[in-house]
C-alpha cells in the first residue's frame, strides 16, 4: 500500500535515511524542513516543504492531505532544549486537528548515557 508520508527532522542523518527508503519503496514523501538546501535528494515522489516544527502554522499546513506522519527531531549534538518536545507537541495538536491517526516517533533523548549528560538521570 502506497502512502502519503511527512516525515519532521528529515535533513538529519536518520531523516535523510528515511526519505530515501520510503521513496525507493513506492511512497510519496512531504520533507518537512528547516533548512530544504540541506536535503539535496530529487525524487519525482519528493516535495520538500520549508518551514518551522515550532509554528503551528506551517506544521497545520503540511499535514494536509497526508496518511502518515514520521517524526525523527533532532537538535544535533545540542542535548538540552525543546526543539523536540514542543516540535513534536505541535505535531500531534497538527494531527489532531487534521484528523491524522498514523504517527512514528523516534527519539534517542534519554538513550544510553545521553540521558545522564542531560541531567534526566543520575548514576
């Protein structure tokens, strides 16, 4: 079954690696992005979408028309921030409102001994 796929965070490495897969398996991808001269992949299937993860907005209007949402927010080596839980927060309000169900979220904050550097746990 091919799918109507957003994909937030797609110009870092697991996005990147997820756009690629889903185009090579058939799917038609919305890449939502930041900074689109970051994702330099050209794909008939492809629509790279310019905007802000924290702007309801721009999340609200790249939803529209799409059947699943992926999201692998990231903020690089930057561990602290709310980049991922308040993008990810609008996410879901965005799909709420759209009436969007489908929704893959991956995160490696609190993994391993990132979550110690955080401050989230101690040893």
């Amino acid at each position: 079954m091919k799918m109507n796929l957003l994909i937030f965070g797609s110009t870092g490495g697991t996005g990147r690696q997820l756009v690629e897969q889903a185009l090579e398996q058939g799917h038609r991808v919305t890449a939502f992005a930041r900074n689109p001269a970051k994702l330099d992949i050209k794909h008939t299937n492809l629509k790279v979408v310019e905007g802000d993860v924290m702007d309801f907005t721009s999340v609200d209007k790249a939803l529209q028309g799409q059947d699943v949402v992926v999201c692998v927010l990231g903020a690089g080596k930057k561990i602290t921030g709310t980049i991922r839980s308040e993008g990810t927060r609008q996410i879901i309000h965005a799909m709420e409102k759209a009436g969007i169900r489908r929704f893959i979220c991956q995160s490696t904050l609190g993994a391993g001994d990132i979550a110690l550097r955080a401050g989230v746990l101690t040893s």
